[in-house]
C-alpha cells in the first residue's frame, strides 16, 4: 500500500482524547485498560472531558488518575466515596466519579459505599471485581469465590471459616438513593458493548441529577490468578459469571426511556 493512499485513510478507531497516550502499568491481559477506554470513549462521547472530576482509591486502581485526561483527586484506602460526595457538594456543577477495586471498595469502603449510596449522593462509581487484592499479592478479597485459592486462601476459599462472597450489586441495589445500579462483564466484545452502554448510562443518571450509580465490571487478574490472559477470560466465563449474575439491579424509571 501507497504512503498516499495510507493518508487517505478514514480513521474509524482513535485513542480518546479522555485517555493519555502512554503504556499503562497493568499487567498484560488485565481488563483495566479495557475499563478505563470505556469510561474514556463515554466521557467525550457525552462532551464531559472538561466538567469531569475522576476520584481514585487504593489498590491497581490508584494508577487510574496516570491515564484520564481530566482532573483527578487521590482518596485513602476505601474512602473515595466519601472524597467524591464532598467535590460533588462543593461543585455540583461537575460530573464526579470514582474508580474502585473490589478490595478497596467492598472490604476497608463497605462503610463508605453504603453510606454513599443510601444518602442518595449524586456521583458514579465505577466498580472493578477481579475477585482478588491485585496489587498487593492476589489476596483473599471480600469477592473471592468459595473455594477460590489466593495467596491467603491457598488451600481455597472456605465459606465456614472465611464467610461468603460479598455480592455489591445486589447489596446497594436495596438503598432508597441508589438509583442506577448493574452489573456487567469485560470477558468478550459482546459483553464490553454492553458495558459501554451500561457506563453511558450511569453518567447520564448523574448528569439528570437522580442520585447514586454504580457499575460493576467483571474483570481478570491473570497474574493472581496465574492463568495465561485467554485463559483468564474463560475462567471469568466459566466461574464468576454463574456466581455474580450479569445484569441490571436497579434502574430508576426516567432510565428506561433513555436509548442509548
């Protein structure tokens, strides 16, 4: 092919302009970078880029506010949510989000994200559940399967010594001020588009001011979970699917007439 006729080329897939141009951190085969492309594409998609205040906790999630070209604030260990609510009430202008691994949120943030979530506060989380303390040696985490090894569970998960999975989405589905709540997965593309939508529409619940949204991602560990990245998604598939159901938990009623 011609020079010529490679500058003649129409572009139909670009790096978003939410997202920084440089190589991220995260492990080959991790879905973090899939994440983050999606919340990216759904900001400028939305026109948001400049009015959109990212809200990063502990854990690989702390890398988050290294790729987002937008501004983004650092919270201790479980309390992004709690950071977000106070930039959301100083600025109500702004659209506020926060970017949180299962071992922050659910774990050292379960306080946090139900508090968050029964007041009714009106920002957006972004929820990564990989089933495991990923940047800290692939721990057991509050969403560790039964029976799941980890590195504090090598002889797997036992629900009688250990108790049971913490589902989140079902959990904050049932507060009066959670107003758009799912549950989706990254392990193929059909998935991911669902994501994406399921992302466009919990930042619209926020810009129509109707409370608090939450999307929970399905996500891979392949280095925790020591599984090649294929074969991390089929495991994904094949376990956490059957154990956190794909799907919506709460959908306020404006919602359903969004098309999207």
């Amino acid at each position: 092919m011609a020079i010529a006729d490679i500058k003649n080329m129409e572009v139909v897939y670009e790096r978003p302009k939410t997202l920084i141009n440089k190589i991220t951190s995260y492990c080959p085969g991790c879905t973090h970078g899939i994440a983050h492309r999606l919340v990216a594409e759904v900001i400028d998609e939305m026109g948001l880029s400049d009015k959109t205040i990212g809200v990063a906790s502990v854990g690989c999630s702390a890398f988050s506010y290294e790729y987002f070209n937008c501004d983004f604030v650092a919270a201790p260990h479980g309390r992004a949510p709690a950071m977000a609510t106070g930039v959301k009430r100083v600025l109500p202008d702004r659209i506020v989000f926060t970017y949180q691994g299962d071992g922050d949120m659910i774990s050292i943030g379960t306080g946090e994200i139900v508090a968050a979530a029964g007041r009714g506060e009106n920002i957006t989380v972004i929820f990564i559940n990989n089933a495991n303390y990923g940047m800290t040696g692939g721990q057991m985490a509050p969403t560790t399967l039964p029976g799941m090894k980890t590195t504090s569970s090598p002889h797997g998960r036992d629900v009688e010594k250990m108790g049971y999975p913490i589902r989140a989405s079902e959990l904050l589905s049932t507060l009066d001020g959670a107003s758009y709540i799912v549950r989706r997965s990254l392990h193929n593309a059909k998935n991911i588009r669902k994501a994406k939508k399921a992302i466009r529409m919990a930042f619209e619940t926020q810009v129509r001011g109707l409370g608090f949204s939450m999307v929970e991602l399905l996500s891979t560990c392949p280095t925790n979970l020591h599984l090649s990245p294929v074969d991390a998604m089929n495991w994904l598939e094949e376990k956490m699917v059957p154990y956190y159901p794909i799907g919506d938990y709460k959908v306020h009623p404006v919602l359903s007439e969004i098309n999207i």
